[in-house]
C-alpha cells in the first residue's frame, strides 16, 4: 500500500492505474478510523480495480469552538487498518496541497445546508463539499464511497455533483454499529464510560418511532415521543422525522422516511439516523 502526501506524487501513481485501465474508487475520510470507515474501503474494493483512501481532518468544516483541536489523529493505527484491508493507497495531504494560494471554491450549497445539522453548524456543509469537491479535483476518480451516518452530507455532496454535472458515481454504506446499535463514530472516544453505557439509547429511540410509525401513530405524535424520550437522556439538537429522498416534509407522494436526530451527550455531539421504505 503506497502513503501519498503530495498531488504530484499521487498524480504519478493515478496516471500508472489508469495506464493499465483500472477504476479508481475515493474513500475520503478525517482519519480516526473504525470498522464504518472500513467498511467503505470494502465497498470500494468490490467495486472498482484500485482504491484510494484520503486522509484530511479538514479544518474548514470545524466552527470556533469545536473540536478539531482534540479530533482524534490515529496515523499509525489508520495506515495499518487500510493496509488490512487492501486498500491500494492512501493521500494524506497538507493544506498547503489541497488550498494552494489562490485556489478557490465557489458552490453555495443553499438551503439544504441551513437545515438539521446546519442549524448549529452553519460552515460545516460548505466545509465538506470544499473538501469533497477538491480531492475529486485531484484524483478523479470513477467512484467515490461515503457513510449514511451522515445522511445530510451524503445528500448534499449528490446534489452538489449534479449541480456541477460532476460525473462521479456515489456509492454509499449503511451505518455500521456496535453490538448494542450505538452508531461508529471517531467522535465515540470522547464518550466517557458512563456516557458510553447511555449513547446505544439514542437507536433504540429510533428504532422505537419507525415501529410508531409503522404502526399508524402520526408524525406529529411520533416527534413529540422522540424529543421527551432524547430528553430523558441527552441534549436535543434536532430530531425530524422527513421526507428521505428531499428532506422535506412528508407527503403523499414520499415513498421513504428518514428519521434524522443531533444530540449532546455530555461534550460529545451525536447523529444517527433510520430510514425505511412507507
Ligand atoms: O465524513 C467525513 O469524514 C468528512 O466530512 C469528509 C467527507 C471526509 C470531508 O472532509
């Protein structure tokens, strides 16, 4: 497995593969990695000849006070899970390398970016497609796989691509969870023990209101449930039960729900979501 650290020794290495007429797929990650990270680089590996991890903890889509200061940097670790698991190569830039003087990004993401997460996060979709739309720049690729833990991110980087005519196929993975449901997360390590005890709490609550729902209980009825229940537990940034495919209002015409929630356990900020078929 080769480690890249500069675009022009990465470039070499892509010119090789596609030499040879091999696919590339993209798993771009913040590093801190778990089994959900590898699962991607799985997907990628069964899809496509070569797979290529990045690893950038991106600093713009982190607000002042947030954590990208103590966001976990496991480089070892990292470089010998992706190793394990076959992945090709790995580009772990600088930002000299991926916001060179003068390179500029221009895509308003709108009012999808405003919603959910972007309530209490209003840079950290700008962020992403930044980060997103640059190392496709750079390497590429037919494919790129991410995570539906971020439901609203993954959504966003599709319609950023068919806003920009981006001719990328987006693969994505269904969150992977520990044994008692809690959601991976690299943010998990923050949880202290007792934290940790209460965190698989918060699908359990999910899982609880797609049975409502499946059961006939009203939307409204089901949000009320869900917010005293996450109350009982964590701090409420948000829970919605939407519309999947827009993230809007149920109507009669969606097919898919999503339940998407934010929560405060202690310091530590949580998403997790469920999503079904009506
Ligand atoms: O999901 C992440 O790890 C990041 O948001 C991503 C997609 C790698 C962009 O920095």
């Amino acid at each position: 497995m080769q480690v890249l650290t500069t675009i022009e020794s990465l470039q070499g290495l892509l010119k090789g593969w596609r030499s040879d007429n091999q696919t590339v797929s993209l798993v771009p990650t913040m590093g801190g990695l778990h089994e959900g990270h590898l699962s991607l680089v799985r997907m990628a590996n069964n899809n496509s000849d070569k797979t290529l991890v990045s690893i950038y903890l991106n600093p713009t889509q982190f607000g002042k006070g947030e954590d990208f200061d103590s966001y976990p940097r496991t480089i070892d670790a990292d470089l010998g899970a992706l190793e394990n698991c076959q992945a090709d190569a790995v580009f772990v830039p600088e930002t000299e390398q991926m916001y060179p003087d003068g390179w500029s990004f221009d895509y308003e993401v709108g009012d999808i970016g405003k919603i959910l997460c972007g309530i209490t996060r209003p840079h950290f979709f700008k962020g992403v497609a930044q980060a997103v739309y640059r190392l496709l720049e750079i390497v590429e690729p037919e494919i790129a796989v991410f995570g539906q833990k971020d439901y609203q991110q993954l959504f966003i980087i599709k319609k950023m691509l068919r806003d920009m005519s981006l001719g990328v196929q987006i693969l994505s993975h269904s969150t992977v969870r520990e044994s008692d449901g809690l959601a991976m997360s690299t943010r998990n390590n923050y949880l202290s023990s007792k934290e940790r005890a209460i965190a698989p709490e918060l699908f359990r609550i999910l899982e609880r209101a797609r049975e409502g729902y499946l059961s006939s209980k009203t939307v409204e009825s089901l949000r009320v449930d869900i917010h005293k229940s996450i109350n009982q537990h964590f701090e409420l940034e948000y829970a919605e039960i939407i519309d999947a495919n827009n993230l809007k209002q149920i109507t009669d015409n969606t097919t898919e729900i999503a339940i998407l929630c934010a929560v405060s356990l202690g310091p530590t900020r949580l998403i997790d979501n469920i999503f079904f078929w009506r």
